[in-house]
C-alpha cells in the first residue's frame, strides 16, 4: 500500500512538471546550512567542508561538489521539479556565471544558522553574509538581464531558507557557557525568531514574493544525536531535543502567518520537513530502506565531514535513510523533495 501511494505521488509530481512551471519559477534562490549548501564552503577557509570522496560518490560524474549527501540535495530536487536545471551551483563556485545563476543560485553555508555565533563554531559564512552576497548577485542580474526583466526574476523566483538546526546541536547545546548561560531553550528559540523575522522582512524589501522557510528536523534522531545522548543507553532518539524542534517549528508557522498578513503580495510558506524525515527514520521498510539509526558513511554514528572516509563506509547508500551522522542520503533527499512539493510548494507551480 505504501509503495503504491509513493508511486502516486511520484505521479503527480510528473503532472505538476508539465502544467506551467517553466513560467511561474523562473529560478530558486537558495539560503541556508548544509541542508542545502552546494558548495560554497569549499571557497572559504573553514573544516566544515566535503569535497573529497565518499561525499559526491552517486552524484553525476561522481564529483565531490561540497554537497553533504553522496549524490544531490532536496533543492536540487525542486529546482529539476520546476523546470529549471538538475543541480543548483553555489554562488562562490568560480566555475560558474552569472549566465548560470540567472535560474537559480545557493548562498548557503554549511555549519551556518540564524544566530552569527553559530556561524563563529567553524568560522562559516553567517546568515547576514549570505544576504550581502545576494544583494551582489542583484546587481549582477540586472547587469546581465536587463532592470526589468531582472526585476521580474526576483519577484517571481523561489527561494528557500532552510536553517536552525545548527543553532541548537552545534551552538546552544554543544558549547559550554555559550548561549545555553544566555538564554532559556524558550528564550533561545525566541531569539532566533527575531532573527528571522528581521532577514524575512529584508528579502521582501529586496524584491522577494514567494518563499519556503523549513524549519528544524528531527534533531534528537540525527544518528550522531543518538550517539552523543549518553543518557540513553538503547540509542533511541533524544526526544528531548525533538520537542524543542517541534516547539520552534509552531513558532515558525505563527510568525510566517504574522508576515504573510503584514506585508502585501507576499506569500511564504512553511515547508514543513520534519514529519517526513521522522517517517523515514522511524519506519524506514515503508520507503525502501533498511536502516535508519545510522548513516552509510564510516561506522555511520560520528562522522561527517573529514571524518567521513572510505573505511567501512556502505556499498549502497540507497539502503539508507542518511548518508553520514547527521545528513540524508540522496534518496532519502528526494522522497523529502517530493513531499515538500506535493504538500506545500505546489502553490508556486
């Protein structure tokens, strides 16, 4: 039965391909953590980067392209969803144009969060910067367009942000007397949304319309979360940590309610991924899985990044629900794309 709905959706999703969407996304505009980092880390001197094998194995061309999954992310997914290209480049790559960008581009930063001093943790690009080079990448659109039709891209285009997950697992639970002495998890969360709200509001008055925020995954059952949770003998999920996902992720809903009514013409959507990504890890057989508790890269409990190497690494990440400790495999990735699309982003097609 479930294999069936699957094939439904994947259905469906090839009906929404041939109903128009080359017209109303004419590209994707990326921001966020590794979740949907492309590569933009590769180009600044930082530890939190992979482009080096295993990372890339099941890409095309099986390139290392500083994507934390063994093949492509969810935006890469969408992106191919909405008529536009397959893959989507990351704004520092140098092998890339404008000419490239013009139908989609990605800003985001692995390591990176709402909160700069999470952004401090491995000296990555922090959310403020993400901005400053989209108002670069602009410019350089309307070089290369024309103003008018330049303008229309940015208008029509939809982005995705996609971050705060770091937030918590690197930043405020992790780093002793640093945020955790500041503030309470309540207050935290607040902090963050503020954040966030202040970024929102600057992409509207940038020319942004339409735009996807998803909020925190399922922290508590990220396998290097598992693994760290000393507390928990059987290795379950820190659930804890997921009702401080699930407690953030209301509040996200309500200040996207808030902004959609504030500001005319706007329409963001809350593309919510964290029920899907739980499906998967805790009933993995229903999607064509066979574990779930840890990832296909090393012993699959600890290691991203340098960490992550050939030895003991899996011959099939596609039995997977994640690829390394903490980021989903390729196909794990495009079951949440399609789910995003099918649920939520229809309503840019």
């Amino acid at each position: 039965m479930a294999h069936s709905v699957y094939i439904l959706m994947l259905f469906f999703i090839q009906i929404l391909r041939t109903t128009g969407a080359n017209t109303k996304v004419p590209a994707m505009i990326v921001f966020g953590d590794s979740s949907v980092d492309t590569g933009n880390n590769n180009f600044i001197p930082t530890i939190a980067r992979c482009n080096f094998e295993p990372y890339g194995r099941d890409f095309p061309g099986g390139i290392p392209t500083g994507r934390f999954c063994n093949g492509r992310l969810s935006t890469d997914f969408l992106s191919e969803s909405f008529g536009l290209k397959p893959t989507i480049p990351a704004y520092l790559d140098p092998a890339y144009s404008i000419a490239d960008f013009a139908t989609g581009v990605c800003f985001a930063s692995s390591a990176t969060g709402f909160d700069n001093a999470t952004a401090g943790v491995l000296q990555v690009i922090p959310l403020w910067k993400e901005l400053e080079f989209y108002k670069e990448y602009q410019r350089k659109l309307r070089a290369y367009l024309g103003v008018g039709k330049a303008n229309k891209v940015i208008g029509e285009a939809l982005y995705t942000v996609s971050l705060g997950t770091n937030d918590f697992i690197e930043n405020y639970y992790a780093i002793p007397g640093g945020r955790q002495s500041q503030f309470t998890v309540q207050e935290y969360q607040d902090f963050l949304l503020g954040i966030a709200e202040d970024f929102l509001k600057k992409l509207y008055n940038l020319g942004a319309r339409k735009i996807s925020v998803t909020g925190i995954a399922p922290m508590g059952c990220l396998p290097v979360e598992r693994t760290t949770d000393f507390m928990n003998n059987d290795y379950g999920c820190n659930e804890e940590h997921n009702n401080v996902a699930l407690e953030f992720n209301g509040k996200m809903m309500s200040l996207l309610s808030k902004l959609n009514k504030e500001l005319p013409g706007f329409r963001i959507v809350f593309a919510d991924g964290y029920n899907i990504l739980l499906d998967l890890i805790k009933k993995p057989s229903k999607f064509g899985f066979e574990v779930a508790d840890m990832g296909c890269c090393g012993s699959g409990t600890f290691e991203t990044g340098f960490l992550c190497t050939d030895l003991f690494t899996c011959t099939d990440a596609n039995k997977f629900v994640f690829w390394d400790s903490v980021h989903p495999s390729e196909k794990a990735n495009k079951i949440i794309a399609n789910y995003l699309l099918t649920r939520y982003l229809k309503v840019f097609l």
